[in-house]
C-alpha cells in the first residue's frame, strides 16, 4: 500500500521549466542500501531556527518603475510576488529612509540644516511612488508583512562631508536628533497605515559608496545604539521595533556583532544582526554568530547580481539558491532580496550603479521579464510559510545542496539544489519510508510532503 503522495516543482536554470508542477510521488516502505546512490535524510524532531519570511525590497527606483506600467501588468507583477497563494507569498520586505542609489536622486526628509526639533521633516517624496506601492503590496498579503526600514544617509547637514553621497560620518553634535529621526519616521508611516516591522542602523556601515552611504566604525555603532537610538526607541514607546546591527557583507559579521553584543547596555537594545552577499561568501562566519550569541537573531537583508542587469542570464537564480540554502542551514531566519524590480538597463539608479533584479522591464515596450531568480527564489518563499521551523537535512553528497523545514500546518518542505552539469539520482528517506528521485542538472525542487504521513 502506497503512502500519501508528495507534491514536487521543479525549476531549471535553462527556463524550460518554470516552478513547474510534476507528476506526484509516493514513498514506499522497503529500501535498499546502495553505497553509488545519495541519500537525503530528513528528521522533523531535530528542529533548528523558526522562520520569519521571505521577500524583497521596495525601492523608489522599483517603484516608479512599476508606475510606468499600464495597471493590468502592474497589478500583475504585485500579485506575482505578494498573494499569498497564486504568487510568491511575500511578506518580509525592506524600504530605505532618505535616499539610496536606487533612487532617482539624493533626498532627505528634513533638509533644513539645523532643524534639530524636525519641524520640516517630511515624507512627501514617498507619497509619490514608493508609499503608494507598498500599500498595493499590504493589501495583496495583508496584515502578514514585515517591513523593515534602513537609512543610506542621514541628511547631508548632519554630516562631517556635507554631502549624502562618499561616505563621511554623522557629527557627534547630532546623534540625539538623528535618533529621533527614525522615530519620526516610524509616525508618519504609521499614519499611512504602515507599520514599520524593524530597523536597521545604517545600510553598510563599511563602505564609502559613491551613492548615498556613511560609515561607523564598529564601537561608533554600539555606542549610537546604547546611547541614543536603543534609548529613544523605549522612550518614545517602540521597543517592540526589531533593531538590527551591521547590515553589510558576511565577511565582517561576526567581528561586527561581537563588538556590540559583548556590550551588555547596548546589546539589551538589539534583536539581531543583518547582513549581504556581495564580498566573500563566508557562510560560516552566520554560523559563528549564532553560535556565540544564540538568542540574536539572523537576518539577510540585502543581495543581488551586481553589475547589470543580466537580462535572461541562467546562473543568477542558482547564486539565489546557493545562499539562501546555506544561510537558512546556518540559523538565518529571514531573507530580503534587494530591488522588487528594474527596469532592462538595471535601474534607474542615480549613481549608474545598475544591478539585477528578479523582475526587469523593458521601457519602451513595457515587457516584463521574469528572470531565473524569480523562479529560484520562489521555491523557497511559495512553499516555506512564515512561522514554519527548519528541521534537520542531510545529504551524503555534496553537490546535493538542500535544506528543509516544517510548516505550522505541519507539512514538510525539502528543497534540492543541483547545480552540476549532470543529472543526480538520489533517495530521500523520511520515519521508516523511502522514495528514489533524481536532481535534473542545473534545476531546483521543492518537494512537499503532506502532514497525513505518518
């Protein structure tokens, strides 16, 4: 007798095939040891990280982008990514505070120098694209989203170079009114009807960019954070906002975190520590900081292919899968892709630092292209619900990328990555039960097991 059948999709990082549904499969009881085939071990008693949700980010770039388009192919794109059935069921995402590249110039709220009670601090320019999309979004997912909000720069007034772009550093003389900055912000989004989930305390402390950026050292973070923004956030009654540190590259995260969660005054302030792609992978350096500090959380919080928008291009949609496979296998809890969408030349962006996004459009002829980490990504955000628990996977070969987690309705979702040349034949054993199934070369599946096996 034959158990519950498992539902399996497959992507392929050719694009013949797409999220595609595949003839179901069914376990059996009997299995027999074969040393040639891999094995895929999944346990749902050894349980690991709940995960928070999965998403990207919206820009103002994304979102004039999108304006563009006629409604129909707008609201297309919208419920692609955030119904909670028939698209990707996105519902942690990221916006910017001031401008980022990915805007169509430099912007800040208050622009008065010297306004240290923000009494012209405004978010008009928000109302005119980015704000209108991220309400489409809320009314697609509904109250499930998480919206995290990070600044590039504070206004150039604040700043030792006087400009918002090449780095610079906040003045000493204005942390305490900065801090309120992002509390004012957290109100007058409130009174668009959009809460602000979290916060991160600056986009890429390390780097001086050529577009809006400002740097802290790792002791100049930990201090803003214990000194005035942690204690303006209890003060003014949002200590339920969800503070997170570092938000750049994994190289530098666990040096980043210890620094300021060694610091008890200010670490009480932080919920997590976020972080990006670009540099070194060091996916073991996500690891080290859970295991050092096991009661912060992880987040990813920022990756794309950078350089262009490598319109069409295969690979794109395995980088995806590679990290957010081996970051979920290292306690990370969520994942925030960058831009929602682009248009063909990578942008705009003010800077010409043009990237990929998962979806592009063509300006002249509003096309719209799903790129292969559309596709990749879904795997992932379709399948694993907010609030489901990675549970223990094993492969016995390496090229078998994968991870799994339990869903709160209590079905199981594995995903395989191949990303090798060749087909791969493997078993998956799951309790006494057994199936052989085979990774096609170059594809992702995501295998769902019903909560009925038992």
């Amino acid at each position: 007798m034959k158990t519950p059948q498992v539902r399996s999709i497959l992507s392929t990082s050719d694009g013949s095939q797409k999220l595609a549904l595949q003839p179901s499969v069914s376990f059996e009881t009997s299995y027999t040891e074969n040393p040639k085939i891999p094995v895929i071990h999944l346990d749902e008693k050894v349980r690991y990280q709940k995960i928070e949700g999965f998403g990207g980010a919206f820009t103002e770039a994304a979102a004039v982008t999108l304006q563009k388009l006629p409604k129909a192919k707008q609201e297309e794109i919208l419920q692609a990514y955030f119904h909670p059935k028939k698209g990707h069921g996105y519902t942690l995402c990221r916006t910017h505070i001031n401008s980022c590249d990915f805007a169509l110039g430099n912007y800040a709220y208050c622009e008065k120098e010297g306004d240290l009670t923000l009494s012209t601090f405004s978010i008009d320019r928000d109302r005119l694209a980015l704000i209108p999309m991220i309400k489409r979004a809320q009314a697609i997912c509904g109250k499930a989203m998480k919206l995290l909000a990070s600044p590039w720069s504070p206004p150039a007034w604040m700043k030792t170079t006087g400009k918002m772009n090449e780095g610079g550093k906040l003045k000493p003389e204005y942390r305490g009114v900065w801090a309120r900055y992002y509390t004012r912000y957290i109100r007058e989004y409130k009174k668009e009807g959009i809460p602000i989930w979290g916060l991160t305390v600056q986009n890429e402390p390390m780097a001086t960019q050529t577009w809006d950026s400002c740097i802290y050292t790792a002791e100049e973070e930990r201090d803003f954070v214990r000194d005035h923004l942690g204690p303006t956030l209890h003060r003014e009654k949002m200590k339920n906002v969800k503070l997170i540190i570092w938000d750049h590259n994994r190289d530098w995260l666990y040096d980043r975190s210890k620094t300021i969660f060694e610091d008890k005054k200010a670490s009480k302030f932080v919920w997590g520590a976020g972080f990006h792609w670009y540099g070194h992978e060091a996916f073991d350096n996500v690891q080290r900081v859970h295991d050092a500090w096991p009661d912060k959380k992880l987040i990813f919080t920022e990756g794309c292919q950078e350089f262009g928008p490598h319109l069409g291009s295969p690979l794109v949609g395995e980088r995806y899968a590679r990290s957010l496979i081996h970051d979920m296998n290292r306690w990370t809890a969520g994942f925030i892709d960058w831009n929602l969408l682009l248009d063909t030349t990578g942008g705009p962006n003010h800077v010409g630092n043009f990237c990929s996004a998962p979806i592009l459009v063509d300006p002249e002829t509003k096309e719209v292209h799903y790129q292969s980490s559309f596709y990749y990504i879904g795997h992932f955000s379709k399948f694993i619900k907010p609030n489901a628990t990675r549970i223990l996977s094993s492969s016995s070969h390496d090229k078998l990328e994968i991870t799994a987690a339990q869903n709160p309705d209590k079905s199981i979702v594995l995903i395989v990555l191949n990303r090798e040349d060749r087909e791969l034949p493997f078993v998956l054993k799951f309790k006494k039960y057994s199936i052989s199934l085979r990774a096609p070369a170059h594809s992702i599946q995501t295998f769902v097991i019903p909560s009925s096996l038992k």
